[in-house]
C-alpha cells in the first residue's frame, strides 16, 4: 500500500507545501506526483494531502491528519523492522560476494 | 539482493530437484528461472544451485549449503520484520478504506 516513494513524496509535501515542488525535489513529474497522491487519498479512509487555494503566495498543498499519521506510522515500521531485522541482513550481506575481489 | 520470488524459487529447486518444474510450479519460463539463478550464484561468494547430471532419473539440481544458509536467513528476516511490524501494519491498515462500502 505505502512505499518509500510516496513516504518520501509526503515527507517533501510536508516541508515544502506543495506537490509540484516536492516532485520536482524527487526528480517527478507534475502529473506522477498527483498520480500517487491520488492513488493514496483513494486507498485510505481520508485524503492524505489537501490543496489550499488562494491567499498572497497562491495555491499549495498540506498534509491532512491522515497524512501525517500515516507517515509517522510508516517511518515507524522502517525503523522497528530494519531494527528487528539487522542481525539476518548482517548475515545475508556475510554471502556477498566481496567486490572488490 | 533477494525477494520473494528468488527465494520461492529456492525453496522449490530444494522440493522438486529441479530448476525447470520449480520455475514451471511458479508459472515462470526456464529462461527466466535460469536467470535468477544465474543471478544469485553471481550475487553470492559461492553458488546457490548446483546441476547434477546423469543417474537413472536424468540431470537436476540441488541447493547448495550457501543456497540453503541464505534461504534460511531471508525466510528468518521475514518472520522477524513481520513480527517486529506488526503493529505499525495493524494500525496502517485501519486507515485504509473499507472496500466494503
């Protein structure tokens, strides 16, 4: 459902209030940017990002409740499952074939 | 470096004795199959399929110790980072949409 480029995706439209300059920050276009947004504002139960409208420096885009909480929510699997999983990624990685050989 | 797919593949060369009818089980074509694991035996420092040739029943393949050691470490990540997230899962998918409506 989530993945790390729409996490990233929210994370930028949090900082920077707006979806074209977010996508812009990831390399996106205009309309994939709107593509995920959208796609996310159908999958959960409420909008994850809400368009503003108007005011002095025009338009721009925040981020909901749902928006934020499911950010927060997904940064918190990354973290406890990359913690729970460090010592089996430690040992995979021992396989490797060493590179620089 | 593995996913689900390389590691079902494993899982089923170690059933079935054999990289076509492993793939085929997958619904995958033996070129595809074969280059998975072309892949990971290139990925790791030693190979994680070996061919056996001749004997009554024709050539097959078996799983390496290395083979058997990763398969093991990528199923044991699994369970742990599905453990370790499951609460964030949970509480994710309370956002999602009920579809049922």
């Amino acid at each position: 459902m989530m993945g790390p480029g729409k996490a990233e995706l929210l994370e930028r439209i949090g900082h920077c209030g707006s979806i074209a300059a977010a996508g812009r920050e990831m390399g996106m276009s205009y309309k994939r940017a709107w593509m995920l947004i959208e796609t996310m504002n159908a999958m959960f139960s409420a909008p994850v990002v809400e368009s503003t409208r108007g005011g002095p420096g025009g338009g721009g885009a925040v981020l909901t409740g749902t928006g934020s909480e499911v950010l927060r929510l997904y940064r918190a699997l990354e973290r406890s499952t990359a913690e729970a999983g460090a010592a089996e990624v430690k040992e995979l990685a021992a396989h490797l074939r060493d590179m620089s050989e």
